[in-house]
C-alpha cells in the first residue's frame, strides 16, 4: 500500500514540525477566550467577537500574503510564521505577569495567529507539492490527517487539565513554545530549498489583481470550483454547532465539562481510521468515488445532533455522530488535499491554498455569527437542526458529473491509472 514506507528525512522534518505545533495548538484550544474570561471578565459579546474578528481580521489581513508568499523559498517564510505566532502568544502570559493585558491585545494576538496560519498552510502545501514524489502525495496527506485527529484527542483533555491546575495562560505558553520547536523543526528539513518559480514578468512588480489569481484559478475550474463552493458550506457549518452544542450540553442539558470533552474527544479515533482508510479506498474504488461517497456521507450526520437529549443516551448519540462525521472527513479531506495540489499549476499554488483557506475562515466567521444571532431567537436545538438541514443539501455542489468519467477509468484501468503522477489533470 506504501502507507507505511518512509517518505524521505525532508518529510519527516516537515511531519514532525507539524506534529508539534498541532498538539500545541489542541493542548491550548479555546484558552485564549478563557484568558479573556477568566482574566479580564469579559462577557459573552466580547468572547463572540473574539472569535468572529479574530478569524475575518486574519483573513483579510492573510490577503496579500499569498502573492508574497507564492515567489519566495517556502521554508524561511513558514519559519517566519512560526516565530511570529510564538511571540505574539508569549506577549500574553509576559503582560499578564506586568498587569498590562487588555481585550485589545487578546484581538490583535487572535488576528495575528489566524494571519500567520493561513501563510504557514499555504507555504508548508506548496513546499509539500516539490518535497515528495506525486505518487505519495497521498501518502503525506493522510499522515498529516491522522496527526491532526490524534492531537485534537489527546490535546483538549490534557489541555483541559493543564488550565485547571495552572490557568489558561500556562497553555498559550505551551502553544508558543510549539511554535518555536516547529520553526527549528522546518529548519532541519535538509538539503537548499529548490528555487520559487518566477513570476512571468520579472520585471512587472506586483499588482492588486495578483492578489485575486488564487480565486480566479479556482473558480475557472470545472471540478475545484464546485468542491470549493462545498468544502467551504460544510466546513463552515460543521463549526457553527460547535458553540451552539457546548450552550444546548453544559447549560439546558446539564452536562458536566468533562462529559462535554468525553463526547469530542472519543470519536476523534475515527480520524485515525479515515485517514489510514483513504489510501486503500482509492486503490480499490479510484480517487474520484472515493471524493463523492465521502464527501456524501460527511453531509449526513449533523441532523443528529438536533436530537441529543440529557443522560447517557444523549452522550452516546453524540459520540456515534461525531465518530460518522470524523471518520468521513478524515477520509475526504486527504484525497481531496492531494487533488487540489495536483491541479494548482507550480506558480500559483500558494495562491490557491491561500485563497481557499481565506474564504473558508471568513465564510466561518459570517456563518457561526449567523447561527449564534438565529439561536438567539430560535434555542440553540432548533438553529443546529436547520445547519444539519442545508448540510443535507451540500452533496448537490459536488461535481457528481464531471467526477464520473474519472472514476469510471480508474475502475477499468486499475489503481495505477488513478495515481497522482499518472491523472494530473481531470
């Protein structure tokens, strides 16, 4: 299956560079909305806005990082990222030791780090794109996938522990130091970066419509311009829930906290399985069933969550939909990641990646401020409902038809006629 063959020491640098700054990230999740709770008092509004601005500031601001970006080595940019998320976290535990921390600080930090992780994910997958060979894209892909589903399982309860015995501030501190292990980590990779590709008139300097080329691309594509319109709808609307669920659970429902954090933290195996699944999906059935039947069957679990009720029952249907939903996920998301690199020419990949992840953020934002108003006036049971209702509608923006052809050669040609090297285009 070649699942469990080395990929090379540059990418093992790069996975172990990832690997840390992920379990940092999950051991401090959401602790920058308890430093401002439990820190500075802040109310529900303010810890909304937090969010909400944090991610639309950061994406606007991540603009014109891609451009940048794009005609640069890879790895001095993604070490720069890394050194600037670790200092902007460690300026909040260093202003709370002086009694100088302030909301507005907390929203530059959240502005900052969401800026930086959109240039550091646009590097790291173009960088990713030239460091193995197309055959093991997937590969890549899928261990990054299973990385993230074991950091966001073990991190949050560790976490969790880690603010109730120290405060939240001991974890944006971890987070940081992370930060600064990953950037060490980039360093090692090895050999000289190959060099960028050129822009196609050197002597042009950069214009404001180099900004929009990464959303052009995408959008003059006959497949990535569906699946962007879908993975952007249901990324967004998976985490509108998220606050909705925690308000439904810890209050109405009357679970503990670590109930809560149980019901999240165990499906995350289904992570793990999705992402050891994907490869050997794709070889059984081709790349492009795969992509449809997952990207399906990722749309059909939120409805459930609507039907949570108190008690053991309620927890165990909780964990039995969020296992569906993960596992479908972590068998999407690296056959898809692998796909969108094939089809992002050499010169505008940084472009492309960032410009999805742009819209995904700021889509994110608009759609949870949304969902937070619409439970205001419906109850958060009644505004999860209607998400997991257009969910169900998601799977029509899948390019169901120009898919088909494409997975009818790879049945009849065999895996290696639906390997990334041998269908570079769709």
């Amino acid at each position: 299956m070649g699942a469990g063959r080395s990929l090379g020491r540059g990418f093992g640098w790069l996975w172990a560079a990832y690997s840390i700054s992920a379990f940092g990230t999950w051991l401090a999740f959401d602790a920058i909305p308890m430093v401002a709770i439990l820190a500075l008092h802040a109310g529900t509004a303010e810890v909304s806005a937090l969010a909400a601005v944090g991610l639309a500031v950061g994406a606007a601001v991540a603009v014109p990082l891609g451009p940048w970006v794009e005609f640069r080595r890879k790895r001095p940019v993604m070490t720069a990222m890394d050194l600037l998320r670790c200092a902007a976290l460690l300026s909040l535990p260093a202003a709370f030791a002086l009694g100088a921390l302030t909301f507005t600080q907390l929203l530059v930090v959240s502005v900052v780090v969401a800026a930086c992780d959109i240039a550091f994910n646009a590097a790291a997958g173009a960088h990713l794109k030239g460091l193995v060979a197309p055959e093991d894209l997937l590969v890549a892909n899928a261990r990054f996938e299973s990385t993230t589903w074991t950091a966001t399982m073990v991190g949050p309860p560790l976490g969790g522990a880690a603010i109730g015995m120290f405060g939240p501030l001991v974890t944006v501190a971890a987070d940081a130091v992370s930060y600064l292990l990953s950037a060490l980590g980039v360093r090692a990779i090895g050999p000289a970066e190959p060099a960028p590709a050129r822009r196609p008139e050197p002597v042009r300097p950069a214009r404001a419509g180099d900004l929009l080329d990464g959303w052009r691309h995408v959008l003059a594509h006959p497949v990535l311009r569906p699946f962007f319109f879908n993975t952007v709808l249901v990324n967004s609307l998976i985490m509108a829930t998220v606050p909705l669920l925690a308000v439904l659970m810890l209050g109405r429902l009357g679970f503990a906290p670590w109930q809560y954090g149980l019901a999240f933290a165990v499906p995350c195996a289904g992570g793990l399985i999705g992402s050891r699944l994907a490869r050997r999906l794709v070889v059984r059935h081709g790349r492009h069933r795969v992509l449809i039947a997952s990207g399906v069957l990722r749309a059909c679990w939120v409805p459930g969550l609507a039907l949570v009720r108190p008690g053991a029952p309620g927890l165990l249907l909780v964990m039995a939909v969020e296992l569906g939903l993960i596992t479908s996920c972590a068998v999407f998301n690296p056959v898809f990641a692998t796909y969108r690199l094939e089809q992002a020419p050499a010169d505008r990949v940084v472009r492309v990646l960032s410009a999805w992840s742009i819209t995904a953020k700021a889509t994110t934002a608009l759609i949870t401020a949304l969902w937070g108003l619409l439970a205001v006036f419906t109850g958060p049971r009644t505004a999860i409902a209607l998400a997991g209702a257009l969910m169900l509608a998601t799977p029509f923006l899948l390019p169901t038809a120009a898919l088909r052809d494409g997975g009818s050669r790879a049945r009849s040609d065999g895996p290696a006629a639906d390997s990334p090297a041998a269908r570079p285009t769709c």
